[in-house]
C-alpha cells in the first residue's frame, strides 16, 4: 500500500529510533549555510536538561539500504548527542527516493525553529532545480522564493548545461559562472543574494575563528577589522549603523 502523498512527500511514520543508527549527510540534506548555530543547539540542549523534550527527527529512509539519514533536525540531533543520555529518539520516517526527500528540509520552513536566511532558501530552490524532479510551483512553495526567481534558475541550469558546465553548488556562483548574466541589470534582489553569498562563503572560511576571537579578545577583533579593512573600514562602520570614535565626540556633547 502507498502512502498518501501530501506536496511531493510521502506520510512520514512516527517511530523511536536509535541513536547510534541515525546517519548524517549535510551535503545533500542541510540548506542552512554556515552549519551548526552553537546558541541554537545549546537552548536544545538546556531543554534536555530541564526534562523537556524535542520535536521528532525527520529522517529520510534509503528505500534500497534501509539507512536512516537526519533530513531535517542537525540541531536536534548535536543537542542529543552532548546530552550525552538518550539511547532512542523520536523521529518522522519519511521513506522516498532521494529525489523527493530533498523537500524535506524546506517543507516546514514557514514554522521554522530557527528561520531560514533567504540565502540558503534560494540555494535549496537552485539544488531543487538542479535535481529536476519537482514541478516549478512545488520548488516556490517549498522554498518560499518567487515564481520569477525559478524561472530564472531554470533558464541558468539550461544555458549552463548547453555550455557543458557542472552544476555550481549555490545560486550565487551559478549567475556568476553564467557569462551571460554579465550582460543584464541585476535586481536589488539579486544584488542581495550576491552579497549574502559572499557573507555565506567567508563564514565558512573563517567565521568560527574571527567568532572566537572576538569571544576572547574584542579589542584583538577591533584591531583585525582595522588591518584587514584599510580604507573601507569607514563604509563598513557607515553599514553597520556606527561612525568613528573621532566624528561621534565632534558631533556628540562632550560629558565633562
């Protein structure tokens, strides 16, 4: 017997799984850029602690192997694993091919525990294309980008194809590895998700030390931003909301 269809995905079925059995893949199953949130998964692990419990786990079953890989729940599952005390958890068993179990990451993104950057729902969007098993109205549901913006990803994914590239792993670096995208105004929108990969992909690089030292040293962050910053310091403060210490006491009432 199938089970009911509900948006591409099939009826997930509740079940108390082992720890020690849940696999992780956040290649293919993780669309939030930048990995884990350290304040997120330690608030887990605080309602661990209390008694409280988590929402289940959604995993995805390998119909062919029977493997049980998180979908969606990362967060879930490294608060867990510190708490170091459950043996079995609950979990939503979502059994597809893998196609379809990409739209379990996005589907409840509306509800979100910890929302999704528009970044990383538009890269999802772009992997979703990519993959080519869902319909253009299922990808702007699922990820919450416009009917616009998967038009455009499909005209990308197809002109990149024609030119015998691969897929780029972001929306981002695929309108910058179309050359034709050199050619046309971009929208602000655009310029946003262009800006928010840059952000995306220095985090990746050097965020945790740069978050560290800042942790451990502001002052030794401070002088960091100065010495990487040159001569853009100025407009990073200006974005930021800020103005240097020299124009804040020439404009400001001096307290003594």
């Amino acid at each position: 017997m199938t089970n009911k269809k509900n948006d591409g995905l099939p009826r997930p079925a509740p079940r108390m799984v082992r720890i020690d059995r849940v696999l992780t893949d956040e290649d293919t199953f993780q669309p939030r850029g930048g990995g884990l949130n350290e304040a997120h998964v330690a608030a887990l692990q605080d309602v661990l602690r209390q008694g409280g419990q988590l929402d289940p786990l959604c995993l995805w079953e390998d119909p062919a192997t029977g493997a049980l890989t998180v979908a969606d729940g990362h967060h879930r599952l490294e608060a867990y694993l510190r708490h170091g005390k459950a043996k079995n958890i609950p979990a939503s068993i979502y059994r597809c091919d893998r196609r379809t179990a990409l739209l379990i990451p996005i589907q409840d993104n509306a509800k979100a525990r910890l929302p999704l950057q528009y970044n990383d729902r538009a890269n999802w969007a772009w992997k979703l294309t990519v993959e080519g098993a869902q319909s253009k109205a299922t990808v702007v549901a699922s990820c919450g980008v416009s009917d616009g913006t998967v038009a455009h990803m499909r005209r990308v994914w197809r002109e990149l194809q024609a030119k015998g590239e691969d897929a780029p792993k972001t929306w981002w670096e695929a309108q910058k590895l179309n050359k034709s995208e050199e050619d046309r105004e971009w929208s602000d929108q655009e310029r946003d998700e262009w800006r928010q990969g840059l952000v995306q992909k220095a985090h990746r690089s050097f965020g945790a030390e740069l978050a560290d030292l800042m942790k451990r040293s502001p002052e030794a962050a401070a002088e960091l931003l100065d010495l990487c910053g040159g001569r853009q310091l100025e407009s990073v403060m200006d974005h930021l909301g800020y103005v240097l210490a020299d124009e804040e006491s020439e404009e400001g009432d001096c307290p003594f």
